[in-house]
C-alpha cells in the first residue's frame, strides 16, 4: 500500500474518466410482450438493397406481431413511403378485438414524421422509439430482417431468376416462414394466428417453370395455343400464384401447372458433382481493378469472355429509362393471411393427367461451366468482372447463332426461335421469293437485329427518321395539365415497329438455323427493328390512323397529336394521353387497341424515367429522377460517396489535355458513359446540371483526371439532391424568358458560353447552356449572340404554346438580360464599326423586337436566372438559381 494518499469521497465524479472510459451499458429487456395478435408490432426499414427492384424497389418494410410471430413485408422506393405501408398495414389488419396498440421502430426519420405520429395518435397507438443506434432495442425485427435477407440470395441463385426480382421472392421468403414451426411457439406461426395448421400441398419450389392457361379473349382462333409459359415467383395464398410471363409481364393466376422437377435435377447434378481438378497457371490473371469499376480488362482473352444464355421470357428491347410498362400493379400487401384462401385448394391431379412440361430456364444468364473445384479467389473475381458486364449491357445475348447453338440451352433457343418465326408469319411479315439479282440483301441474326450498314440510302430505303417528343413540348404539356386539371394516362405499343408496311423493295436472308427453302429469299411487307426506316414507318402508321380518329399533329413539334383539348405525346411506342374527360380518353383507347396491340397503363406515373406525381388539391405536378439517379450514381461506382452541394467548383477552371496525352481506354469509357447518362437527366428535370453537363461534354475526346474528378464531383452533387423535382404550380401564366453569357469562359478556344431559360410559371419548360462557335470581341457581342438563340427558341415555344392553348394571338415573350449594351444593340437598327462584323443571324433579333414579337427587357445580375447557365455559381447564388428554376425538395 502507498502512503500519504488522501481518501476521496466515493460520491465524487471524475468526468474525465467518464468521458474517457464510459462503456456501453448491459441491454435489458424492458418491454411487455404481446398478448394478442396485433396488440405489440415491430417494424424496421431495410436497405438500400443493391439491385433496383422491377417496379423501382430500393428498400422493404417489415411487420412482425410480437404474439404470434407472423410476419409481412411490402418493398418500397424511397423510405418516404413507409408512412403509407403503415396505414394500409393497419386498415388490413383492423379487427374489432384486435386493435393494435404499441409499435416499435427504430429513431430514424421515418420515426419523426408529423404524419406518422398523427396517424398513431388517432389510431390511439403508443409508440416505442429506440434510442440512436440502439438496434438490439429493436432486435426482433432486426433479427427478422437478417433471416429473410440470408435466405434471399440462396432462393434467386437456385431459382435463376434476375436479381431485380426480390421484391417478388422476399414476399415468397416470409409467406413461406410463416408457415414453418417456431421453436418459441411450438406451432407455426399461421396455427398461432388463425387456430388451424396452414396446409402446405400448394406450394412449389420458387422459380419453377410452368404454363399458365392463356385468357379465352387471347385465344382468337381454334388452333391457337391454350397456354404460354411462365415462372413462378411468390405466393399470394390458396392456389393463387404470382407468376412471370413472356415480355416480363407479372400476373396472378390459378390456371397453372407447374414443373419443379427440372430445377431439382439441376440441384442434385451440382450437389453430386465430383470435384474437378484446375491448373490455375492456365487461367487468366485478372487486373486489379478500381473499386466501382464498370470495365472489362483488355487482358481478358476474349475466349474467356463466354456468353450467358439470354433469358427467353424477358423484353428483348428496354430503352435507356428501362422501362417497366409490361407490369401490372400488384396488390400492396398480400391476402395470403386469410384462412380463407388457404382453403381454396386445387384438387390433386389424377396420375394419369399430369402433363410433363419442358422448360426454358429462369431469368439469370447461366454459363455451361462447372465451378467445382476451381479455384475460388481467381474465379471469384471473374465471376465479378463478368456479372458487372451483364449489368452494364442488360441483358447480354449470344451474339451468333453459332454462340447459341454451343449453349446448353441450344433447344430452348430453338424452340423459341420457331416460335418467333411463327409469330412473323402470322403477320405476314414477309413473301418467300425468289433471289433477285442485283439486289442487296440484307443479312439479319436473332433476335432480328439488321445489320444497318448494309442498307444503302436511295436503294433499300429513301427516308428515315425516329420521332420523338421533344422534352420541351412534354413538359409543357405536363404544365397545362396541371394548370386545367387535366387526366394524364400512359399507353404502351407492343411490337410497334411491325405494324407499318414497307414501301420499298427490302429482301432479307431466311432465317438462319431453322428450316430453309434453297434459292429463296424473304420479301419484307412489315417494318423490322432494326431498319433505319421502321421508326419513320411506324410514326406514319399511328399518324394515319389517329387521323382518322380526328387528331392532327402539331407543327411545331410533330412527336404531339391533338383533338380540342386532348393531346397525345409520341416516343416511339410509348403514348402519353391527357384531356379533360376520362370516358373521352377510354373510348380513343378502345379504338386504338382494336387496331394495335397495346398495354393500358392507365394514370401516369413514371414517364420516360421521370416519376409523375400529382397534388390534385393543391393543383401541383412534381416531375423526379430519384429512381434514374440512383441507378447512375451505383453504375459508376459513386454510391458511398461524400455528397457536396454544388455540382462544379466556382474556383476550378477545366482545360483541355495536352495534345500528346493519350487518355487510357476505361477512363475514355466511363467518362463517356457518365457524361450521357449526365445529359439524360439534364434534359429530363435537371435543369441545375446543364451547365456543368455543358462544360463536361467538351472533353469527350480527352477526358484527363481533373475532368474525370469533375464528372465525379456532379455525381456527388446529385447523391445530396436526388430529392430535387421538377414542379409546375397554378394558372398557366404568359412565357417569360431569361438570357445571360459569360464573356470567354472556355479557356481553349476564348468562345463565351451562353444560356437561357422559359418558364410558363413555377416550373421550366425549356433550357440551354452551350458554348458559342464564334469568339466574341466584347461581353456585349457575346450577350447579343446569347439572346439571339434566346429569342428564336421563344418564337417555337410561343408557337407551340398557342397551339397546345388556343388564345388567338401569341402574346409578347418577356425575355430579361443583364446587360444594357447588348439591350441598345437590339433595339438600335443602325450600323456601325463596332458591330458591322456580327454575323447576319444575330440581328434576328432586331426584327422581333421591332414586330413585338419579345420584348428584352433589363433584370439585375443577381436577379437574373439564367446566370447559372453560363457559369459555376457559388453557394447561396446556386441555392437561388435553382429554386428560380422551379426546383423543389421532395
């Protein structure tokens, strides 16, 4: 012992210990448990899962009853649904006796909403919040969560199914656990619940192959088919199955058999396999690759590089906005709980009847390969490499005949391609004739991909052209729906391209792979994909016919078709339909199905990839990227990245490599791909990025790492506003314009950058930033160029506006700028030294000016909008441009 210590009080605290030293106090139990169903729920979000779900999906929901440990589970976009999950759960589980009482939750933001807590109170329902990153506080649906995301990977793996699909299996996951016995209870869950032991004869193992029965409507003929193949994903109780069909439709169904005995033959061959001995030496070394890397290396051979069997029942063609139309809306939460539906049961099938069904295989690319006994690291990582491919192409495809003839799956593809064929000539797509002589003929290749270059103008085709909406006219059909409250409906062709007929002489190969006739060619009497004129051809196809139902095209954008007050949008075969009456609206959509085969999407709500939301009460439109952004920011590698609040440094100015630097091939790619997806968004809602997009496009030939940095740095500056939305408010207000320039921004070539942009209220209906072609010898000639392109993209949108709304004559556009010279030169029409060098076109303006066409008119700099078009703003100077572009927070 030492001496001369002086005792202390042991109540004396020493917060420096406690500061220092403080350990985490032992949990304890500290809740009453239920004591009938529904009485104590826990509930927890999970995600953000890796993959986007079908419909968009990012995150699930679970609820767990703490009496009888019964579970569900809704999958969800953005955590800012969970509010609307809990109230359908609740008024789905409503009882007289049963009334919920207690919820616990973790303290995250859904915890905090105002609309939550209402509901809570009115539904007299106390809430349990955990404490900050106490998740044992609320373990049992942590723990929950844990087991069905064990189990998910395991059941899409042997299911083959895509990875998009796990909205769909974790639904099959916990309708499953809910009818296997608890170890806590002694009985099942369900048994728990409804008294009665859940009868398990209807279930089938998940990603089983089967054929449903086709509707009668779909068969029109005696000889059709009575059924089309289809996978099955979750339960929805009793004998109702969700199922997968041809084109990546979704559907329920009790007319299906079922064959699960080809993915347990397929189990048992991996299980029983015995292991294979690998030299690693003669395997590939692979290169170690940047985290978030998209790219293949070059110094993988190419024979290493084998194709996956492209599954047969998804869209052959989704565009860049990866569209979803083919699938119908599901039921938020399942009915499986009702022991009423366990009750509807398909009597067994007699011995005798059972029919034995071959099967395609499910949606995952599958390679021949075995992988027992190879060498885990290295192949591993292959296995990576080659998967993030798969993801970037969606899917990939043989790329030969010759390819899908080597696959494993050669009689799937073969019965398809038979079946493809059929369906052609069923539409009689084409004459078999014989081979002309001098004459190209055109080779194709499955799935009927032309090859584009073979096709020679004047000969093979005279005109081509894809129409599409402009984004402008879109958008400014969405303002006038919200301004007069119109109905906005969404209309989805199948085939499109097949329905017009070819009016030149166009002579393809047979079919390769299939039964030929020698000496013979195909005469083509439909449009295919994959010629340069089908979208010409289906354009004057669906023209023609929406003519003759009393619609005509507009001429200042012929991608919008309207009657009155109706107006109907063109993207290739997706039809946007808005007008005042909703019986008006079904009646065209009648005579439209009768002549094409359509999907009804009935209300619009995402659009080209762009969430359509609706405030009817308010009168308000919010058009959102959030699904879109988020798949770019992962795809490039940019999901755990540090957001920022402006998308380009004020301080930084970007300049062009040296002309000796040879950028490598990755960066050349990835910066390529980033700046287009980039472009999609800008021009879609993101009006915020157009200049950073501008700026950034300028070196696509020579992107170097400070370019790369930057292209990064707009990434991050979309992860922290990907809540950002496009909103349009109120009354339909006159077109109002603002132009600005930046004097010789671009530090290469000394040109200026110059901007504007129109709106016609809260939101913007158009926007541009691009650098000048000519350098201007002052700001004033660089503002009176700016304003020049401003005023003649004034003159279309007026033009297009009046057609859209018919009020007589156009009013005055109101087009404000910062700078007093370049307001005198436009209204000054005399000449002189200073400006007689000024290209002809730029005095444009002049004219319109003087024929009151627009009236320019003087706006401060720091009032003027269209600033952030032409420079890098810094923080509270951005913040206002952008709420100026009708930008709002979700």
């Amino acid at each position: 012992m030492s001496t001369g210590i002086k005792p202390v009080n042991p109540g004396t605290m020493c917060h420096y210990c406690l500061e220092g030293k403080l350990k985490e106090c032992p949990h304890r139990k500290h809740f009453a448990p239920g004591t009938y169903h529904m009485e104590f729920i826990h509930t927890d979000i999970g995600g953000p899962f890796p993959v986007t779900g079908h419909k968009g999906q990012r995150y699930w929901v679970t609820f767990l009853d703490d009496y009888t440990k019964d579970a569900k589970v809704v999958a969800i976009t953005t955590k800012d649904e969970f509010f609307i999950v809990f109230k359908r759960f609740l008024e789905h589980n409503k009882r007289p006796k049963n009334r919920c009482h207690r919820v616990r939750l973790d303290n995250s933001g859904e915890a905090r909403l105002m609309e939550f807590r209402k509901t809570c109170m009115d539904h007299r329902i106390e809430l349990e919040i955990t404490t900050a990153e106490q998740h044992k506080q609320n373990g049992a649906a942590e723990r929950l969560n844990g087991n069905i995301m064990e189990k998910l990977h395991p059941t899409l793996l042997n299911a083959k199914l895509l990875k998009k699909y796990w909205p769909e299996v974790l639904k099959a996951i916990v309708y499953i656990r809910r009818c296997c016995p608890s170890a806590m209870l002694g009985m099942t869950p369900y048994e728990k619940c409804y008294g009665t032991k859940p009868d398990l004869a209807h279930l089938w193992i998940i990603g089983a192959h089967g054929y449903m029965l086709k509707p009668s409507s779909k068969c029109r003929k005696l000889i059709d088919t009575k059924s089309k193949q289809c996978i099955l994903l979750p339960y929805s109780g009793g004998s109702l199955y969700v199922v997968l069909k041809e084109g990546g439709k979704i559907i329920r169904t009790n007319n299906v058999i079922f064959n699960e005995q080809k993915i347990m033959l397929e189990t048992h061959e991996l299980s029983s396999q015995p292991p294979v001995l690998v030299d690693i030496e003669d395997r590939p070394v692979l290169p170690n690759l940047p985290p978030g890397s998209n790219v293949i290396p070059a110094a993988l051979p190419k024979s290493q590089k084998r194709p996956c069997a492209e599954n047969l029942l998804d869209a052959p063609n989704v565009d860049a906005g990866e569209k979803m139309h083919n699938l119908t809306e599901l039921e938020p939460l399942d009915n499986e709980s009702s022991p009423t539906a366990q009750k509807r049961q398909v009597n067994p099938t007699p011995e005798g009847n059972v029919h034995t069904v071959t099967n395609c295989p499910g949606l995952l690319c599958i390679s021949s390969r075995r992988t027992k006994g190879q060498h885990p690291h290295r192949w591993a990582m292959l296995g990576t490499l080659i998967s993030t491919a798969v993801d970037t192409a969606d899917p990939f495809e043989p790329k030969t005949l010759g390819e899908a003839q080597t696959d494993p799956l050669w009689e799937c593809w073969k019965a398809a391609m038979a079946e493809e064929k059929q369906s052609l000539d069923d539409n009689h797509t084409w004459n078999i004739v014989n081979k002309p002589e001098h004459r190209k003929v055109l080779r194709g290749k499955w799935v009927f991909k032309h090859k584009r270059f073979e096709q020679k103008e004047g000969i093979d085709y005279n005109e081509t052209f894809a129409l599409v909406v402009k984004p402008m006219s879109h958008k400014a059909i969405f303002a006038v729906t919200t301004a007069v409250d119109l109905y906005i409906e969404q209309i989805d062709v199948k085939t499109a391209f097949l329905y017009g007929d070819i009016d030149e002489g166009i002579y393809v190969e047979q079919p390769n792979g299939l039964d030929q006739i020698l000496g013979k060619v195909c005469l083509l009497k439909k449009a295919l994909y994959g010629l340069k004129q089908s979208p010409r051809i289906w354009y004057n196809t669906l023209a023609e016919f929406l003519k003759g139902l009393g619609f005509h095209e507009l001429s200042s954008d012929l991608g919008v078709f309207t009657q009155g007050n109706y107006y109907m949008a063109m993207y290739v075969d997706d039809l946007l339909f808005v007008g005042p009456k909703k019986s008006e609206i079904e009646k065209v959509k009648q005579s439209l199905n009768k002549r094409f085969e359509m999907t009804d999407l009935d209300l619009c709500s995402y659009y080209l990839g762009m969430s359509v939301r609706r405030d009817l009460v308010n009168r308000a439109l919010f058009l959102g990227q959030r699904a879109y952004l988020d798949k770019v920011i992962r795809d490039f590698g940019m999901a755990e990245c540090k957001p920022v609040s402006l998308p380009m440094d004020p301080n930084i100015k970007l300049q062009a490599m040296p002309a000796n630097y040879e950028p490598p091939p990755a960066d050349l790619h990835w910066y390529a791909s980033c700046v287009g997806s980039l472009m999609y968004a800008m021009l879609r809602t993101r009006s915020d990025i157009a200049f950073a997009v501008s700026t950034l496009s300028r070196y696509m030939a020579k992107p170097g790492p400070e370019h790369i940095t930057a292209a990064k740095r707009v990434l991050r500056y979309l992860k922290s506003s990907i809540n950002l939305e496009l909103t349009f408010r109120g009354d339909l207000r006159f077109l109002i314009g603002y132009t600005d320039a930046d004097w010789v921004g671009d530090i290469d070539t000394r040109c200026s950058t110059s901007g504007y942009l129109f709106n016609v209220g809260s939101g913007s209906i158009s926007w541009s930033s691009k650098r000048q072609p000519t350098v201007s010898l002052s700001s004033c000639e660089a503002e009176y160029q700016g304003q020049t392109q401003a005023t003649k993209e004034a003159m279309w949108l007026c033009r297009l506006l009046n057609e859209l709304v018919d009020e007589g004559e156009p009013n005055t556009t109101i087009i404000y700028r910062d700078n007093q010279g370049a307001l005198t030169l436009a209204k000054n029409l005399t000449q002189h030294g200073r400006t007689k060098h000024i290209d002809i076109q730029h005095h444009f303006v002049r004219e319109k000016q003087a024929a009151g066409k627009v009236d320019l008119r003087y706006m401060p700099t720091a009032e003027e909008l269209a600033d952030g078009l032409t420079k890098a703003l810094p923080g509270e100077a951005f913040r206002h441009f952008w709420i100026g572009l009708g930008l709002e927070e979700r």
